[in-house]
C-alpha cells in the first residue's frame, strides 16, 4: 500500500473504500470524500499510474491511501482488504465505482466481451460487497453505493453487455438494500447519464464493418451530448450527499439528461421501445433531436 498525506493513525475519521480511483468518477470521489474530512483508500489495479491522484494528494495534503486492487480477482480483493483489517480501521463506506464498457452487436461481439463486463461491473463489485459486510453488519453501522448506470434500467443497442451488468448490479442492489437495512447498513445505487469519462468518449467510436446501423447512431448521440459536457465531479458530489444526508432513497439518477432519458423510456412499451431502436436513421435521429435537442447525425469519428 502507497500512503500518502495525513497519518491515519494519528487522526480518528471515518474511512472510505473506492474502486476504480484511479480516473474518471472514481479519481473525482476519491477527491470529494478525502476533502470532506473521511480517509480514503483509493484502489487501483496500477497504483503506480495515478501520477495525477499522487500530484492531488501532495498538493493538499489529503489523507488517501492508494492501493492495489483488480476486483476481478477473489485473491487481489482478499488480500487489499486483509491490509485495511490488519490497520484496525472501521471501514465506513464501500463505493463499488470500477467498471468497464464494451460495445457493438451481440452477433459481432465474442463471447469473452460479456464475460469480461459481467467481471469487473457485477462480480467485482460482490466481491468487494463480501469484504466489508460481515464487518459493517456486526457494528450496526455502513454505507454501500454501487454506481450503475442510466443503461441499468435502459436497454439499447449497442450497450448490450454493458447494460446486462448494470440491470445485474441494480437487482443485486435491490436486494442487498432489503437484507442490510435491520443492521442499520444503507445501500445506494447511482445512476450517471452520460458524463465526460474516458467511457463514454469512447462509446463514440462504432465497429467498423457492422452490419447494424444502432451503434453508429449512438455514438452520435453520445458525441454530441459531449460537446456540452457534464463532468464526473458532479456525480462524485450526489455520492458524498448520499452518504452525508442519511437518506434510505435507493436510486439516484445523476446528470441533466438522467431523468429525462429514464422518464422516455417509461413514456414508451416495450415494443414501442423496441420499434422506435430498429427504426430507419431519419426516424431515429428525428426524435432524438426533438425529444433532446441533439443533432447526432454524422458525429461519428
């Protein structure tokens, strides 16, 4: 483990553990709790590329521990948390943040793909969940936060194995939340919209040489949803007043086009939903820009 600023042992706080704190939402977090007074492990797989979190640290001497951690390994995960335990530290807070995206056509796409995400998005964030229960359960006292997705409740091509995980992660959530509460354990689910993460710049980019036209679209949609964008320190914001507010809410939808994209989809049945995604590009891109206000056509790169 990589500590640097404050000595945890010589201040009493209580503590957070986020994954994926290396960039994007998780390096954002990191960043809003070590500055709201909490000690934060951040966890990484490479500790020894978060030159930019190590620079923050520094800067203002904030207590974070960096530590190295792939959630996809039941090993990494035991061991990172073995070296908490073994500081006696109560871990307050678990944000389960680590996450990968892949996207295109279930028919293009190998079956390693959806593997993968269901790894690190789903498996991952239950590893980290059986870390810290037992733990949180017997002081009567924590806060779990899982970040989903918009795509957690919204289903569209060509997100399919990012949206699986992320509806598994929701049904995970919903019924972690029902087993913890009597312990006095609160359990969160976020849902960014599209946010200006390395993740969503790169859900830009199609398969080249598809056969279906779903994953162009999109990553119009996404590009010009990016020329205004929505930073990942606002979702790192909702995170903290989540667990500052004591709020038993379990979703919260973070962004300016989270609510109305998941109120759309709502407005609409399954098949009106499924007819308005195999429509032909004029239809599609028509009712984006007027339901909207973005222009994705031609935004591909």
């Amino acid at each position: 483990m990589f500590s640097i600023g404050r000595n945890l042992k010589q201040i009493i706080m209580k503590s957070a553990i986020i994954t994926g704190a290396n960039r994007g939402i998780g390096l954002e977090t990191t960043l809003f709790f070590a500055r709201g007074g909490y000690h934060v492990f951040a966890t990484m797989r490479k500790p020894d590329k978060a030159n930019e979190l190590k620079q923050k640290i520094l800067d203002e001497n904030l207590s974070i521990s960096l530590l190295e951690m792939d959630v996809n390994s039941d090993e990494s995960v035991k061991k990172a948390f073995e070296i908490i335990h073994e500081q006696n530290v109560q871990l307050d807070v678990l944000i389960n943040n680590a996450g990968i995206e892949r996207h295109g056509a279930i028919e293009e796409l190998d079956l390693s793909v959806f593997k993968d995400v269901m790894e690190t998005n789903y498996f991952g964030a239950i590893r980290c969940i059986k870390a810290v229960i037992a733990h949180m359960r017997e002081n009567k006292s924590g806060c779990i936060i899982n970040v989903a997705s918009v795509a957690g409740h919204i289903s569209s091509s060509p997100l399919a194995p990012y949206s699986a995980s992320k509806f598994a992660l929701e049904a995970l959530s919903e019924a972690l939340a029902q087993e913890v509460k009597p312990f006095n354990i609160r359990v969160g689910i976020i849902e960014p919209g599209i946010i200006n993460t390395d993740m969503a710049q790169d859900i830009q980019h199609a398969q080249p040489n598809t056969n279906y036209p779903q994953a162009f679209r999109f990553g119009g949609m996404f590009k010009a949803s990016l020329e205004n964008p929505t930073s990942p320190s606002l979702v790192a914001k909702i995170i903290l007043d989540f667990v500052e507010s004591e709020t038993w809410e379990l979703r919260h939808p973070v962004g300016p086009d989270a609510i109305p994209f998941l109120d759309w989809r709502a407005s609409m049945t399954d098949e009106q939903w499924v007819d308005w995604n195999a429509a032909d590009d004029d239809t599609w891109y028509d009712a984006v820009q007027e339901s909207f206000g973005l222009d994705a056509r031609d935004k591909v790169v």
